[in-house]
C-alpha cells in the first residue's frame, strides 16, 4: 500500500457525472466532470441514456490520467454513488431501455396498484417507507410488468446508476443495500431482498441484484475497464451507496444526531438515526456503516430549478456572462445579489417535476408568484435560490417533530459553491450553515467509504466531520430572517391553496 496513496470517487448525477481524486489528507488532487440531458420522451416522462454515464466516467477519468498528471497506480480503490433511477440490462450489462429518473412521474396508477395488491402496511413493515413514484423504484418496475412485459423476459438484471458502472468495471451484477432500501423490495433491517414482493409484482426473482454493502469490495477492474478508463486493472471496487448517503458522509454526519444538508440536482436534508423513523413523510435508507440508518427529506428540483432557469430564460445572461469572462452560474449570482431578501415578494414554488418531501405530491408544478411591473430580472433568479431554501424549511420543521434541533448544518453540493445561496439557506432555517471545505460530498463520501472497505487508518468513518471543521459559516441575519418568516408563510399558504388546482391537472 505505500505507493497506492489516493482514492477515487465516482459519483453518478442527474444531469452530470463527477470524478475525483483524493489523497490520505483529503485534498482533492485532480477532478473531471461531465454533463449529459435528461429525456422527457412524454409530459411528465423523465428518462436517461445509462450509456452516458459510462461514457462520462470514460472521459473523465482519461482526463484524470492523461491530462492531470494522476499516475493510475497510485489509485488504492474506487467508490461510487449515484443519482435514483432504476432500469434493465441484459446478460452483458447492456441497457434493454432507458433508465427511469427519480424526475418521472408516469407510475401513479401503479403506485395504486400497488397500495391495493401489496398494501401499504406490508411496505412499511419491510422498508420503513411510503409507496410512492419516483424516490422508490417498485412503481417504475410495475409500469414496465404492464407496459413492456417484453423489456422484463429479455433482462438479466435491474440495475440502478452505479450499479451498473461498478458492472461495467468489474463485470459483477450488485446492488448496496442503501439503494436496496429505495426499491421498496429488501429488509431495511436486515438488508437481503424480499422475493414474494418483487414476484407478487411480476418481476421475476432471477432480476434481483446480489446485495453488498457500501464498504465491501465487490471486484476490481477488468482488463476491459482497465482499457477504457486508464484506471488500473485489478484495483479494488467497492459496492457504492446513494449519492445521499455518501453526501451524508462526506459532510461528516455520521453519529446519531447528526445533521446534514446537500444541495445538488435535488435537496436533500439527512440527520442520523440508529432506527428508522415511522414518519411517512420521511425516506429512511440503510446506512453505509453497520448500525446507522439515514433518515432523509428530499426535494425534487433544487440545483435543477436553477439550471431549468438558467436554460429557459437565461440565453442573454449566458452572452453577458461569457462578455465579463465570468461562468454562468456566478453570473446569475451576482445578478441574483442585487435583488432584495424576499425578491420584492416574488416567490418560486420548486415543483417542476412534482415533489417528494414533505407534501408527496406527483401533480404539484413549478410556479412563479407575486410578480408586478416592478418585477426584474435579478428578482426572478434570487426567487429560484429563496424558494429552494423554503423548501428545506419545511422539510426541517417535519424532522424537528422527531429529532432535537441542530446547532449547525453542514451544506455541501453545487449550492455552496454560491456564498449568496449559503447567507440564504441561513437565514430561510434560522441555523447557522456551514459551507464545508469541499463542497463536493459526494466523492468525497465515496473515498470515505472505500478506505473503511480497505482498511486506510488515515481516513475514519468520521473523517468528513474534521474536514468540516474548517468550514466557513454562514449565520442567520435577523433583519433578512424576519423577512423570510414572512414569505415562507405565503410559500406555504401557496401549496394549499393549488393544490385542488394541481389535482385538477389530470395524471401525467
């Protein structure tokens, strides 16, 4: 091990995948990322290319090696996470369809399915969770049993993103138990699959990936691999997690009590429990440690609310942005900063793809409120990052129901990398925010994980909460609090008072 002395973390996206390289102190030596489209082959259909997941790992970690002066024989191991999607491969690993997003909202008459010929107690009993599309991968797999019954005799295996990276490195056909306790299939206690459920809903138990825990080795890169990525061949390979958990973790929320808050294509709010929770409202996971479960609000459009902003009204910013020499998104900031607390009382409800936490409603739309002839341009973009803010707000009042209120909070993802976005998360909660060191958790979880799977002294489970230490803080403004208090009041009396409106919509 003396010449293997960095770690690699893959973390599969949305809309991008990321590839980092950290040495034992944690400094992220080299990095690539890689951006690719959702699918929206229908209204309300969300989709993507598993193909351009693999090939954004390709590319990046070519860059990695080739461009960056990473020697691969230094790579002790690889870890992965991943974005939720759920699709089928064949005997070789290759996709029988596209993978169905997290975003995708075309299973509601399956998820009623399901409630009448599986029952909602029975899921609950099993995996501590609701039935519902989109988070949880059932409903998606139903929708195929009835539409492409063809899809289902053809498959070998249903795989989830970095499931079938890890397959495409290693050749080994896994699913960690984290993503398992997503599927609405497996034990949340125990970890192993419930088979008289997957068959009951007409996936055939031959589908069912074998389980592996986030911090075990699974394989390790196959000459094939080793020939597409430049990586190593024979470098070991753990069996992954949810980009949630490894968020989690990289953040440095590991014991029990311990907050969390990532900011990335969607929000996600996590403390640590040593149970699950009986919260429908809430996600519980299995952890990536033995013992540790990870109880979770997640929000559907966070960082997506700000690229479908950026893509949809932002073609003449773009110029202005590129003019400055200046990156979009600190463009749109900096816009975003001239705009008053409250937006002149312009607010953004972030459903774009329905939401999840806490309303769980599939039907609910993305919606711009309060404008008047005053309403400016910066108004509308400093709107986006209030109303992904409130919506965190609500998903903290539903944990703090049931866990003690946190002094600090860790924020990680895209987010942080806006210091305006961090003073408004701040003052939206009332908690001071923490912008950690690196902001990228993900990866960062991913190399936590892989050196417990590999036995690195260096790196502790707890290894993400020294590194937060030195993060900068962000506290609450009274003055923009009182502000926010106001219009997260009009934030919440909104949802109400459309959600008829919503409901009158029709199913996507």
């Amino acid at each position: 091990m003396m010449h293997k002395d960095l770690l690699l973390g893959i973390d599969v996206g949305t809309t991008g995948t990321k590839c980092s390289v950290y040495d034992f102190q944690g400094k992220r030596v080299a990095s690539a990322y890689r951006e690719y489209p959702m699918i929206h082959p229908r209204p309300g259909w969300t989709e993507q290319d598993p193909s351009r997941w693999w090939d954004a790992v390709c590319c990046n970690l070519q860059t990695i090696f080739q461009s960056q002066d990473i020697d691969k024989n230094r790579i002790a191991a690889v870890g992965t996470s991943s974005t939720n999607a759920v699709f089928l491969a064949d005997r070789q690993g290759q996709p029988v369809c596209n993978a169905i997003s997290l975003h995708d909202q075309r299973s509601g008459p399956q998820v009623e399915w399901l409630k009448e010929n599986i029952g909602e107690e029975r899921i609950r009993d099993l995996a501590a969770n609701r039935i519902a599309n989109g988070s949880f991968s059932l409903p998606a797999l139903r929708w195929l049993v009835e539409n492409r019954p063809d899809l289902i005799k053809r498959a070998h295996k249903l795989m989830v993103p970095c499931g079938y990276v890890i397959q495409k490195l290693t050749g080994e056909f896994t699913m960690n138990r984290p993503r398992m306790s997503l599927t609405l299939m497996a034990d949340i206690r125990t970890g192993q699959w419930d088979t008289e459920i997957a068959e009951q809903t007409g996936l055939p138990a031959r589908l069912l990936p074998i389980p592996c825990g986030s911090a075990e080795i699974v394989g390790t890169v196959t000459q094939w691999a080793a020939s597409m990525t430049g990586l190593a061949a024979g470098t070991p390979v753990t069996g992954g997690t949810i980009d949630t958990v490894a968020a989690t973790i990289g953040a440095g929320a590991v014991a029990e009590g311990d907050f969390a808050l990532t900011i990335g294509s969607s929000g996600r709010l996590c403390c640590i429990a040593g149970q699950p929770m009986e919260d429908s409202r809430l996600l519980n996971l299995y952890g990536a440690y033995d013992g540790q479960y990870i109880i979770v609000q997640s929000t559907n459009n966070a960082c997506v609310s700000l690229r479908w902003f950026r893509d949809t009204f932002g073609s003449e910013a773009a110029r202005q942005a590129q003019a400055a020499g200046c990156g979009i998104y600190p463009y749109l900031d900096r816009l975003a900063d001239t705009a008053p607390a409250g937006a002149g009382g312009l607010i953004w409800l972030p459903y774009l793809a329905g939401e999840q936490s806490p309303v769980w409603d599939t039907r609910a739309r993305g919606v711009f409120y309060g404008a008047g002839l005053e309403t400016d341009y910066p108004s509308f973009i400093r709107a986006v990052l209030e109303g992904v803010a409130f919506s965190q707000r609500h998903c903290l009042e539903v944990v703090l129901d049931r866990a003690a209120r946190p002094d600090i909070i860790p924020l990680g993802g895209g987010a942080a990398n806006s210091p305006l976005w961090c003073r408004i998360f701040a003052d939206v909660l009332g908690i001071p925010v923490a912008r950690l060191r690196s902001n990228e958790t993900e990866t960062l979880g991913d190399i936590i994980i892989a050196a417990q799977a590999m036995g690195i002294r260096e790196i502790a489970p707890d290894f993400g909460k020294v590194l937060a230490a030195d993060g900068e803080v962000f506290w609450p403004d009274d003055v923009r609090a009182c502000v926010y208090d106001r219009q997260y009041r009009v934030y919440r009396e909104l949802y109400q008072a459309l959600k008829p409106v919503f409901a009158g919509g029709g199913e996507q």
